[in-house]
C-alpha cells in the first residue's frame, strides 16, 4: 500500500476513535487529571514552493493527557548521504522543537523515508497555551485552520517548511 494512504488512515483511525470513547474511556473520564481534546492535525508536504524539494504527509495527534503522537512518511526529496533536521519552527523561524532525534527518520533508497512515529510528552496541539495549533486562522477558504507554526525539513543548503493545520 502506498505510503501516504496508509498515514492518512491512520489518522482518519484516530479521528474516528476520539468521536467514539470506549466505555471504560467513558469511565475514565471522571478520573482525569488533565483532560485534554484529542485534536488531529496535519502539515501537507505538496508541491507548493514552500515545501521545498520534499513531498510527504505528516500527521499529528493529540490525546486526552496532551501528548502529540507526530507520525507520516515522505516519497521524495531526500538523499541518503545528507543529514537531515526535523524541526517545528514558529513564523519568524525560531525553533520551538528539534524532534530529529524522536522521530529518528529512516531514508529510503528512492529519495524518500519509512514511515516514522513518535509520541512527544512535551509537544501539545491546543490543550496548554503553548499548543501548536494555537495562534493562526483561517484560510481564505474559510474551511481550513493553519496555524502560524510549520512543520520543517532542513538540511546544510536546503529547506523545506509547511503550516500546521486542521
Ligand atoms: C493518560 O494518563 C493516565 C494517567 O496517568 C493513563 O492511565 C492513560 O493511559 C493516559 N492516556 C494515554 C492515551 O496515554
Ligand atoms: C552518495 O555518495 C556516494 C559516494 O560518494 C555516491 O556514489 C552516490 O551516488 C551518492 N548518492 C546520492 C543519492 O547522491
């Protein structure tokens, strides 16, 4: 199966599983500590100038303790003898989160990469006020929300950077 499918149904699986709670999640419910949204979002690697030379789809998922799951694959762009950082930077380009060392992403022979997961305890989409998510609006289109924060690919002499949105 192709390798961007399968990451967005995996994220379509998440989505549907924070509209329906289990019932012991039902029960847990009054127990928690913190209770955060299981919010998705995503940072789409297409072939806009901002991507840079890097196709792929990266997914993100919050759960109900506020831990952000980052998780997708990229089918080009890359190359095996360069090294590569993986890094959410806000509008002005400062770096908020290195995760390169978290989400330790495999290159593939064909200028792509495995698919790659991590879940970050110190990464939020929208449940603390430092989420992710937060401080951004709405597209023209009125039906897509990008944040004011991206999703980065850099290497020595080449970068490629894409909006987190929902
Ligand atoms: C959230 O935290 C509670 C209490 O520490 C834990 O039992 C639960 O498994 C956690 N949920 C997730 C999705 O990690
Ligand atoms: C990587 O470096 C090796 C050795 O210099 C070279 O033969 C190979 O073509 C390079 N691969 C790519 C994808 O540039």
């Amino acid at each position: 199966m192709n390798k961007l499918i399968l990451v967005q149904a995996l994220l379509f699986l998440i989505t549907v599983s924070a509209a329906m709670p289990a019932n012991d999640k039902l029960a847990d419910l009054f127990y928690k500590r913190n209770n955060c949204q299981c919010t998705t979002a995503f940072a789409d690697f297409d072939s806009s100038s901002s991507s840079g030379p890097f196709r792929g789809f990266v997914a993100f998922g919050q759960d109900e303790n506020g831990s952000t799951t980052i998780f997708g694959a990229f089918n080009r762009g890359f190359n095996t003898n360069c090294t590569y950082q993986f890094l959410i930077e806000d509008e002005h380009d400062n770096i908020l989160y290195d995760v390169t060392d978290g989400l330790d992403v495999q290159l593939t022979d064909d200028g792509g990469t495995d698919a790659f997961s991590h879940k970050f305890s110190d990464i939020n989409l929208d449940c603390q006020s430092n989420g992710i998510l937060l401080g951004g609006h709405n597209l023209r289109d009125k039906v897509k929300y990008c944040s004011n924060k991206k999703f980065v690919v850099r290497t020595k002499n080449q970068k490629g950077g894409q909006k987190i949105c929902r």
